[in-house]
C-alpha cells in the first residue's frame, strides 16, 4: 500500500512539473524586517501587469517565475513600508528584501487595491491571521496578553467558560485542535487551569488558525489547526523588551551570536501572587512560570538551522498535603535548505512532552503520567511555475503514552505501588499540497494526505468473552464493566491493531469582481488520538490514549462555502462562511464512568458520532484611528451514541444531545482607537449562549438517603455568558526610538461586575430543607495595570 501511494505521490509530481514553461524566469529571495534581520512570513510579492504575485513562506522565502520582461514588483506588509521597484527579468534573479517597519513619523501605509486582489483570489478559507501587536491590544485577565483569549474573539471559536482550559472550534472538543509551537505538539495550552496561555506574546512572529479548508500538510485532529511561530532573534544588535504587572512578569532579550549570522531568543515569564499570600495568612500555592528558546544560524546563502524549544510549569499546592505539577516540554532541530530558486525544503527532529504530576501527602501516594513523542517531518515547498505551487513531505511520530504511576511517599503511607500500563504507537503521513491558478477568476488548492496508525504491543492487553468489554443490563438499562477473561503480553514490535486512511483536501475560489469572491472548501482528516475527559474542558489530569482494538481513529468530514468582499480598497472586509461536519467514532463515556486511575478504559468508553454546522460572520475595519472587528457565529453542536444491538438504549437512550461546548450564538466586538500618539483605547464585548449542562428533575429516597435523578444529557443550560472588558494604552514618550521605551496598559475586565456562572450545583437549604441551585461564579470586576518596555 505504502509503495502504491509513494508512486502516485511522485507520479502526480513529475505530471505537474512537466507543465512548468522553459521561457521563464525565477525571482526569489529572503524577506526581512530591516533592524533584525527578522524573516517575515505572509508578506505579499505583487506584480501589477499580470495580476499575479505570491507570498513568503514560514521562513521568508519567495519564489515567483514569470515570463521575460520588465515588472514593476510591488512588496507589500501591513504595518511596513511598501516598497515599489522595476524589474528587468531576463534571467534567473535572487534578491532579498528589508523592510522598514511603518512609525508615527511615516505617513500612514495604504495598502494597494492590487493587494487584496490577490487575497481574494487565494483558495484559502476558514484561516484568521492575529499579529503579536494586535493580541497585545486585547483586553485580557489581570492586564495579561493571552493568544488563547484573542483567538475566542474569532467567529466560531469558544471555550468552556471563565478558568476553563482549551477552545472550541467550529463546535469541536478541545482535544481536537491540533497546536503547534514551531512545529512541535503541545498537548496543554493553559496556565492556571486556563486563566493564562502558555503562549508568550514577546516571543511570537506569527499565528494562524485553521478552522476549515486545512492544506494536507497538516493533520492528527479533526477540528482545527492553531500554528505559531517563534521570533528568530535579532542578528543586528542586542535588543531586550518585557513587561511587569499585577500578578506575572516577562522578559525576553535578543541579540546576535555571530551578527548577520547567527542569532539567540530567551524569553521567560512567571506568576508571582504566590509570594504576598502568606501575608494574608493563606498557605496554599498557584503560580507558572515557562521560558522560550531560539538559536538560528544562517551557514550560507542555501542553507539555515535552528534550534527551539519550550519549557513550562504548573505548580498548585495546598498546605504540606497537595501538590499538583504539570506542563508542556518541546524541542524543535530544524534545517532549511533551498536546492534551487524554485525548489525550498524544511527538516525536523521534534521531542515534545506532556507531564503530570500529583503528590497526595494526606493519603500517603505519588501520581504521575503524561505522553511524549519524537516527531521526523520532511517538507519541500516547489514553485513549479507562476500557476502552480507544491508542496509535499513525510511526517513519522513515535508516541509513548504513561497512564499512570501510583508511588508511595513513605513507609507509613497505606498505598501500594501500581502502574499503569503504558501504551505505545506510531503515526505516519505522506501528502502532496497544490495551488493552482486555473483562470484568470478560477483558483484551487487541492491535495492528498495518507495516513497510517500502528498501534504496537504492550506489557499486557484484557481479553474479553466475544472481545465485548462492556455488557448492557437489559433489567437496569445500564451499561456495565466486563470481566476479563485473561491478558494476553506482546512485544514492543508488534503491531495490536493498524489503521490508513486517505484523506482529501479541496478549496476552490471564483472572483466575482475585483473585490469579491466566493470560495468553496472540503476537507477529510484522521484523529488517532483521544483524550479521556469526563468535563466540559480538559484539566491537567486528563489522559490521552491512542486508537486501538476498542477506541477507533476519529474521521471528519466538513465542507464549507464562503463569501468575501473588500470595501473602499482595504479598509473594510466582510467575511461571511457557512460549515457543515460530521465527525465519526467520537468516543462516549457510559453514565458513572471513572477515568481516574482506570487501566481497563475500554470498560467504560462507547463509540458515538458527532455532527456541527452553523453559519459565521466576520466584519472588520482594518486601517485609521479607529479599528476592529465584529464577529457573530450562529452554530449547533450535538454527539449521538446509539445502542449496538436493537435491545440497547445507547446514550441517551440513542438520541442526539448536546455538547458540552454547543454554543448556539456568539458574538464578539473588538474595537481599538488611537486618541493621538500617547493614548490608545481598547475594548471588547462577549455574549455567547450558556453552556449546555445536565441537571436532576427529580429526586428520591433511599435508607434516609435523597438521592438526585437526571434529565437526558445536556438539556438544560446555564445563563448566557457576557462581559465587557476596556483598557488604555499610554506611552509616555512616543517619539522617542532609541534606548529604554515604555508604556502603560491600564485594564478593567469584566467592567460592570457580570457574575457569569462556571457551573450550578444544587443542595438542600439547611434551614428550609428545600432545595436550591447554587452559582459558582470566578471573576468579578478586575482592574489591572501593566508596564512594558523595550530597549
């Protein structure tokens, strides 16, 4: 199978590179930002006379073949200054750009219609674009830049609430977006149990989120692809810039190894409220702290490597009796090599790690688990010629899974040892990307991935009567856990179970006129991975395990279409998209299921389905004083688990329900105004529909005991969620562009106190005996004031 798909792989290749024309030439090269020497990804290479043009690379790199003439050659960025030149091409040229970063001195950078003639034209669709600057200017939690936060204010994307970790995309569960830090997995995106990201707004050049439309390079989860980038480092001079606040700090300092050559990045933050509570007579603890990596290396023209990585932790403790650690570990070795000017190529050796880890002193036990993975990706990027782009690589991961490790801290302590058995897989792609100009209107992007799962022996594996690990009492009407009838051991080497599956990707876009387009897009993907989580979002103590005899690879199928238009040039664009997917064996958990500790999960976990569609808005302004953007998602997400045979009820009782992170309207407003050059204000709104939660309908009693009933799975809601949050920017010198800089972010979050409910529970009244719900609220009003600097 694997040499079949390799010969239509290359055979696909070579057809298309025959089509490249010989009477042409290639313009290509680096673009930088002028006083780092920083790659700028995105940026836009326009040629006006063929109304064509292309974009840089993750690594800056263009590559554009025309036919022999004289160009002018348009080099656009938003927030730069453009740059207009003649090219005389009748050869092969190299020729890298700077460019200078647009200040209040320069007179304001218009963007040129050309421009946006291009990004309508381009088949991509369902990706949002935040900039470090623009995250910076959200209002966040205790004056705190927050990627996770920003990206919330997007159409079609929420999370579970106040203190939740995770986001929902597109009414997907938050174990279904795949999250990349220079190409490596993080598996945990929160710190503090979602209060903060682990991401550092300092050290970020780029972000993009893919909610649909997602190019084969990418896959492992069906809901969304979050990819960030880290700065290189600045090869020209030493640079630092942080910033102090109510509860954390960071740092993060620059400056050239070798200058022009070789350069280094560490940043670092850290909470620190920790400190002041013992003032207060409070002995607990809650504090992160994490640090950012870069060396880059240019070793020639042809030739670049980097080495980046992340480390961070968690840590909450509770007197001497409680201690919970967990965070995120990456490594990323990559090597950029560029064969010709139309042929560019990435390496990478990645080590990512996941950990958790509890101490129970008052009960005498240890607990650690987590999962790690070594990742090979080999990607090449051809610009066969000015109609066609490829690109293809390989991608292999090696996955190790740690249940659990149960350790007793002392001789006096009444716990045995146990460990759970770990579990181990191995995760292969191959793809082929292409962008394909057909007509003058008429753009595609269409590609190929296949991918392969091997789930290989463990130390022990439960055997089951008719390979049934769940049993459903028909008398109850419950599902209940069978008993094993043995174990059988393998060896690493073997191989339990394996799954391919072929998975296409299509997007089309048709220009209607010069600033309007319609684009249409189809996408399949494989997640192989599940999280084990009985909440609404995941929590440290979550466990991921890997498809196999009982938990089957997740399939999506989404499809979505699209409309967007561009008003008086660039300064207005509407975006308006609606989606419809489906998603196949999404594992669901039998009422009462335990999943903590549990060696035998296939026990308590059924495979269900889960459908999503809905209907997003996206209207921004984009350039004056004032701007921002108003977002509206109107969507549905809802999970089905029938029964296997007639006799079984299913989940449910087999009908559709609500997900814990349906959220059927969600709007967002984000507005920005710069008063004059010392003042700029922020704010944004958030209204979204209360999260779906399941509550009793009744009770009864037994043995003196009230016990509670449930109504069906997800019926009942909790009140809608909304906020408005405001901030003020001032910079006290803003002409000043050399030596120490600075400026103060003062912040009001939630500004009229909106005591929004993170659950419900319910209790008996001591003094009437009657029952009554009881609203479980984190944050009221919060004020906050951060200062930055730079020098």
């Amino acid at each position: 199978m694997f040499k079949k798909n390799a010969l239509l792989f290359f055979l696909c290749y070579f057809t298309i590179s025959f089509l490249s024309a010989q009477d042409k030439f290639t313009l290509s090269g680096t673009i930088q930002e002028a006083t780092s020497n920083e790659t700028l990804i995105s940026v836009n290479i326009i040629v006006p006379e063929l109304q064509t043009g292309t974009t840089t690379n993750e690594y800056g790199f263009y590559s554009i073949t025309l036919p022999e003439g004289n160009y002018k050659v348009i080099i656009s960025y938003i927030g730069f200054a453009e740059i207009v030149e003649t090219i005389n091409l009748s050869q092969n040229i190299t020729k890298n750009y700077s460019l200078v970063e647009a200040t209040q001195n320069l007179d304001e950078v218009v963007i040129k219609e050309n421009v946006e003639r291009l990004n309508i034209k381009k088949p991509q669709m369902s990706v949002n674009a935040l900039s470090s600057s623009t995250i910076k200017q959200i209002p966040a939690i205790l004056g705190e830049p927050d990627v996770i936060k920003a990206i919330t204010m997007l159409p079609g994307v929420t999370t579970a609430g106040e203190g939740a970790s995770g986001f929902n995309v597109r009414g997907g569960a938050a174990d279904q977006n795949l999250i990349l830090l220079d190409e490596a997995t993080i598996y945990n995106s929160s710190h503090l149990f979602g209060f903060f990201s682990v991401f550092n707004p300092d050290a970020i050049k780029d972000l993009k989120l893919y909610k649909g439309g997602i190019p084969a390079r990418y896959g492992g989860r069906v809901s969304s692809v979050l990819d960030i980038y880290q700065k290189e480092g600045n090869n020209k001079s030493f640079h630092a810039n942080g910033g102090i606040g109510i509860v954390s700090s960071r740092l993060l300092i620059e400056g050239p190894i070798q200058k022009e050559k070789a350069s280094f990045l560490l940043g670092g933050r850290s909470s620190y409220a920790h400190l002041f509570l013992p003032i207060f007579d409070v002995d607990s603890k809650a504090y992160f702290y994490d640090l950012n990596t870069k060396i880059s290396y240019k070793i020639n023209k042809n030739n670049s490597v980097y080495l980046s990585g992340y480390f961070g932790r968690d840590v909450f403790s509770m007197n001497d009796s409680f201690k919970n650690t967990y965070g995120n570990t990456v490594l990323n070795f990559r090597w950029n090599h560029l064969f010709s000017n139309k042929l560019f190529s990435n390496t990478s050796l990645i080590y990512s790690d996941y950990y958790y880890g509890l101490d129970l002193n008052f009960v005498g036990f240890k607990w650690n688990s987590g999962i790690r993975n070594f990742n090979f990706k080999y990607d090449l990027k051809h610009y066969v010629n000015d109609k066609i782009k490829l690109q293809y690589g390989l991608n292999s991961i090696y996955h190790k899974f740690n249940p659990g490790d149960i350790e007793p801290t002392g001789a006096s302590s009444g716990i045995n040892p146990r460990k759970l058995i770990d579990k181990y897989a191995f995760e292969n792609a191959i793809y082929i990307d292409a962008e394909h100009k057909l007509t003058d209107k008429l753009t595609a992007s269409y590609g190929l991935r296949y991918s392969t799962f091997l789930r290989l022996g463990q130390k022990e594996l439960n055997m089951y009567e008719n390979d049934n690990p769940i049993l459903f009492n028909e008398a109850l009407q419950i599902y209940e856990k069978a008993d094993p009838i043995g174990t059988e051991s393998s060896s690493r080497s073997d191989v339990l179970e394996s799954f391919g599956n072929l998975e296409p990707r299509l997007a089309l876009a048709y220009q209607l006129n010069n600033n309007a387009s319609i684009k249409a897009s189809y996408n399949r993907l494989s997640q192989y991975l599940h999280l084990l989580s009985n909440t609404s979002s995941p929590t440290p103590l979550d466990v991921w395990t890997p498809s196999g005899k009982y938990a089957k690879p997740q399939l999506l199928d989404q499809v979505a279409v699209g409309y967007f238009k561009n008003f008086k040039g660039r300064i207005f664009s509407l975006e308006v998209e609606s989606f419809y997917k489906k998603v196949k064996n999404r594992i669901d958990y039998i009422d009462g299921a335990d999943l903590i500790a549990n060696d035998a999960i296939e026990q308590i976990i059924l495979n269900g389905k889960a459908r999503a569609y809905g209907l997003e808005v996206l209207f921004r302004k984009n350039e004056g004083r004032f701007k921002g953007w108003f977002a509206y998602t109107l969507s549905k997400s809802e999970q089905q688990t029938p029964g296997r045979t007639p006799a079984e009820t299913g989940i449910n009782n087999g009908n559709w329900y609500n997900t814990a992170y349906d959220k059927t309207h969600d709007v967002s407003v984000t507005a920005s105004y710069d008063l004059n050059k010392k003042w700029t204000f922020n704010a944004n709104f958030l209204l979204q529909s209360g999260q779906p939660v399941t509550y009793p309908n009744g009770q009864y009693e037994y043995n003196g005991v009230t016990i509670p009933s449930y109504a069906n799975r997800n019926e009942f809601r909790l009140p809608s969620y909304h906020r408005l949050d405001i901030s003020a920017n001032y910079t006290p010198k803003p002409d000043k562009q050399k030596g120490w800089q600075s400026y103060w972010v003062f912040g009001i979050y939630n500004m009229y106190n909106r005591r929004n409910a993170a659950s419900v529970s319910f209790r008996e009244n001591e003094d009437t005996g009657a029952n009554e719900a009881v609203r479980l609220s984190i944050f009221g009003i919060v004020p906050s004031v951060t200062y930055n600097f730079k020098f």
